[in-house]
C-alpha cells in the first residue's frame, strides 16, 4: 500500500512539472525539431553540392582534357573536388612552364586545413621538386623561399617521407650552390647535409645512392 502510495505522489509531482513547465517544454522540443531539420537541411545540400561537383569535374576533364580551364570554377569548394580540380590544373600547367600559378596552387593545397597529415606531406613534397626543376629551368633563385616552406611541411613523423625530406634539403643547398654559380666543395652546408644523409640509419639506401651521385658530380665538375 506504503508503494502504491508513493508511485501515486510520483505521478501526481510529475503531473504538476509537466503543467507548470510544458511552455517551457514545448518551447524547447520546437527548438531541438528546428535544429533537427536545419541540420538535415544542411546535410542534404552538402550532398547535392558534392554530387553537382563531382559530375562537373568529370565532365570537364573527360570532354576536353586539353583545355581544363573550366576546372577553376570548382577549386573554391570546400570539398575533395575542389583539390582534385587543383592537382589536374597544376599538372596541366607545369606543362605550359606556368609556374607562377601552379605555385599558387600549391599553397592554396597545402594551407588547406581539410588535408591530412599524408597527403600534406606527398604534395609538398612534389611541390618541392617541381620548382626545383623550375629554378633550374628558368635559371632563377625567386622560387627557392618556397621551396624551403613546401620541404617544411613534409612531416617529420610519417617514416616513408623522412628520407625524401632529407633528399630535398639536400638538393636545395645544391640548387642555390648551382644558381649563385658558387663551389661546392667549400660549401659547409652541403657537406654537412651530404654527411648527415649518408651517416642515417634512417635514410633509404636508395636515396643515399641518388644524393652520393650528386655529391661526386659536384666534386668532380
């Protein structure tokens, strides 16, 4: 009886909460719809948005893949077409020498804040020995600032990319010895570089290899 009792009082203290409060109630259940379906709304957007840039990126690169202009109304979305669109417009425009724009776009991929830590480190590091092979190209130091911010944003943490960052500094000491036409042989940065390389454990022997060869023909020119 003592049970039944309190399971009443229960109910009838429930009852006056839900009719003292139930503006406050309904109130508040109207907001958790509105946000519901506001963030349905913006689900459902996002997907279209998605859908419509995938159709137009493959559209563009498989209706005229010699011109990839219209490539650049996709690269301000905020999603992965948008970087696709970048990487497609940088290679098209390293074949035209188009430097100065595909080095935009290279920052424009790097700063993004929706890459992850691989691919940051793959595209900086392609980045860097593109404009290496473009300084040597255009017989240029004004890419050479860059190319020391694209080998920094090759991560130390990721094993595979480590001894391909330790290459690139390596060719950039080289590039700017070849550039300012200075000798290499009493260049202390260079022979550090070449030595720190060649005494890790932690460099491929492939790259030792490739940076040995450099290191000879330098010597030896």
């Amino acid at each position: 009886m003592n049970q039944e009792n309190k399971n009443q009082n229960l109910f009838k203290k429930f009852q006056n909460f839900i009719f003292k409060n139930y503006i406050q109630l309904i109130i508040s259940l109207v907001i958790l719809l509105v946000i519901f379906i506001g963030f349905q709304t913006y689900n459902y957007f996002k997907i279209q948005d998605i859908k419509n840039s995938s159709i137009n990126f493959f559209d563009i690169i498989q209706d005229n893949p010699d011109d990839l202009s219209s490539l650049e109304n996709l690269i301000d979305n905020d999603d992965i077409f948008s970087n696709l669109s970048k990487l497609k417009l940088i290679q098209k425009n390293i074949e035209t020498n188009n430097f100065g724009y595909v080095n935009d776009l290279y920052k424009d991929l790097i700063l993004s804040s929706n890459l992850n830590i691989l691919y940051k480190s793959a595209i900086a590091a392609h980045a860097s020995y593109t404009f290496i092979n473009a300084s040597y190209y255009k017989k240029s130091d004004i890419y050479l600032n860059d190319i020391s911010n694209y080998i920094n944003n090759i991560s130390d943490e990721i094993d595979s990319y480590f001894s391909i960052k330790k290459e690139l500094e390596y060719l950039l000491i080289v590039t700017e010895i070849d550039l300012n036409k200075s000798k290499y042989k009493s260049n202390s940065k260079a022979l550090e570089k070449y030595n720190e390389i060649f005494n890790s454990s932690l460099v491929s022997a492939s790259i030792k290899e490739r940076v040995k060869k450099i290191h000879e023909f330098q010597l030896y020119k």
